[in-house]
C-alpha cells in the first residue's frame, strides 16, 4: 500500500486512494506553516449538460463546461497542495468530452483519488472498460425505487439496476439518494436494492431548496432522522452535512476540521464556491490554489 500525506489542522492524515483507507495520526501536531493548503476534497461540475430534468436539480442550466487542460493543470496543483480526491459531477459528467481519458490522466498524473457521480443512463460495458482502473470509487443517483424512480427520472428503473450492475465490475460504489416528499416512503425500498446490487454505502441527501423546490419539509426531515437512528441495514449509511446530521450518531470524518479545509467546489463555469449550493465564489485564474486562498479570504 502507498498512501498519500496531507498536514492538517488536526495531525497528519494517511490516505490509501486503491483501499480507501484513512488513518489520521493525531497525537502529531503539524506546525501552522505545514498545514496543507489545498481543500482535503474537491467535487467539480465538469458541466452542466445532463439530459434527466429531475425538477430538484440544483445544476446550472446554462451551458458550460471546463477546459481540459486547465482542469488537468489545476489538478496538479491540487495534488502538490495536499488534496486527497476529486469528485467528477455535473450535470452528467460522462457527458463530458473524453470524459474517461481525464480521469485516466489524472490518476496517472497525481497521487489523488479521482471518483465521480452519475445517473448511469449513459453508462455502456465499453465506457466502463475505458474508465478501468482509472477511478478509485463512483456514485450512482437513484431517487427512489421502481415506480417512485421512474416517475422522477423518466427513466427505466430497470435501466438504473443494469448500471449499477455495470459499476459492480469497476470499482467500489456508492448509492446516492436525494430524500424528499417523493422518496421518503422509499427508505426501506433503497436500503434494500443498495444492498442487492452490492453497493457499499447509501448517501443519504436531504434535498436543498432551489429556485424550483422548497427542499425537504420538516416532517420529512424528522421522518429521515428516525429511519436513521433505527434501521438495520448491511449497507452503511452517510447523510449529507444539512444540520440534519446533528440530530444523529454521525462519525465525523477529521475531528474540527473546518468546512474549507474539507471541501470546496468548481463549477462548471470555473467558480470555486464552498459548496455547490452556495451563491458566491471566486473565479479561477491561472492557479487554483490561489483561488482557494481568495476563497477563504471571503468567508
Ligand atoms: S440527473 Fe442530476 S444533473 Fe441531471 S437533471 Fe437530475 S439532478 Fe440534475
């Protein structure tokens, strides 16, 4: 096993991107002048196409998507800077233009795990062969389960079950789950296919107002909360950071660490923003590691 090293904050952190494997040494104090300044994850919006008109989409609609050549410079910058992983997401990332050649060079290029989010729909035996060995770990979106899924996402949910049969062959994955009015009865529903398909983790993300939705009610957020304290389930669970975590028996994954230091994101307009949600940002030049200072000098 190689790890990579990241100084943080809070001791020295051991990643292995092949096993997923994190060991935080705390009882190392890391002089301030060391602390790694790049953000410890990255999640990127490669660009904003995506052909699925989930109405809870919070992806830009106007069309854009990042250079190339920047993104694989800006990855670079990142690696030396400490960062641990980036995240592909869009819009639909395999929409992207030689989509699984980026995530080749950059595996092959820096030290990073390089993982991405997907509907699946566009997800073929040859683009999972082409994307071998060049991601550490993939998300899937399933928004609900048979009926409730196809009602959503207009698509079979017979199509979604064959990509995740698909992924099974490429790399560890993860199910992913926006929970709203729509989905809050399916719980069970997708804890169980997670579970059948042989995913390894059901992400759990409370759905966030948008211009067209109001997000999760409160009664529904409450109902999330009890399902989570009380299901078994052989899948493990994550929730989103919403506040709604607080209310449960979450593990944080670097005790204090703050939410710069954890996570930044790039849209596809080439705005670093704190997350993808957020309103404000700064544009990336040249140097992304500069932009994240910026960034932190507005918060
Ligand atoms: S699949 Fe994702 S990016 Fe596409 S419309 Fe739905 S939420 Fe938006």
């Amino acid at each position: 096993m190689s790890c990579k090293i990241r100084m943080s904050a809070s001791g020295v952190h051991l990643f292995d991107r092949v096993s997923g494997v994190n060991v935080l040494l705390d009882e190392v104090p890391v002089p301030a002048e060391f602390v790694s300044r790049a953000p410890r994850y990255l999640s990127v919006a490669l660009t904003n196409a995506c052909e699925l008109h989930c109405v809870y989409c919070y992806a830009p609609k106007h069309a854009a998507a990042l250079d190339r050549e920047l993104v694989l410079a800006w990855a670079a910058e990142l690696d030396a800077g400490g960062c641990l992983g980036v995240g592909f997401g869009g819009g639909e990332p395999t929409a992207y233009r030689r989509f699984a050649q980026l995530c080749w060079d950059i595996t092959k290029s820096t030290s990073m795990a390089v993982t991405f989010t997907t509907h699946g729909h566009r997800l073929t035996p040859e683009l999972v062969d082409s994307l071998r060995e060049s991601v550490h770990f993939v998300r899937l979106s399933v928004d609900g389960v048979g009926a409730t899924y196809e009602r959503l996402r207009g698509r079979p949910f017979a199509a979604v079950v064959r990509a995740a049969g698909l992924l099974a062959s490429l790399a560890p994955f993860g199910i992913n789950a926006v929970i709203n009015a729509d989905t809050i009865g399916d719980l069970d529903g997708l804890a169980v296919f997670a579970d059948e398909v042989g995913a390894c983790e059901l992400l759990l993300l409370p759905e966030q107002p948008t211009a067209a939705t109001s997000g999760i009610s409160d009664a529904d957020a409450q109902c999330l909360v009890e399902w989570a304290a009380t299901t078994r389930t052989g899948v493990r669970l994550a929730i989103s950071r919403t506040g709604l975590e607080a209310a449960l028996p979450t593990a944080e994954t670097i005790p204090g660490e703050l939410p710069l230091d954890a996570h930044m994101h790039l849209d596809a307009a080439g705005v670093l923003r704190p997350h993808a949600y957020s309103p404000t940002g700064v544009p990336v030049g040249a140097s992304i590691m500069e932009a994240a200072q910026a960034l932190r000098e507005t918060q």
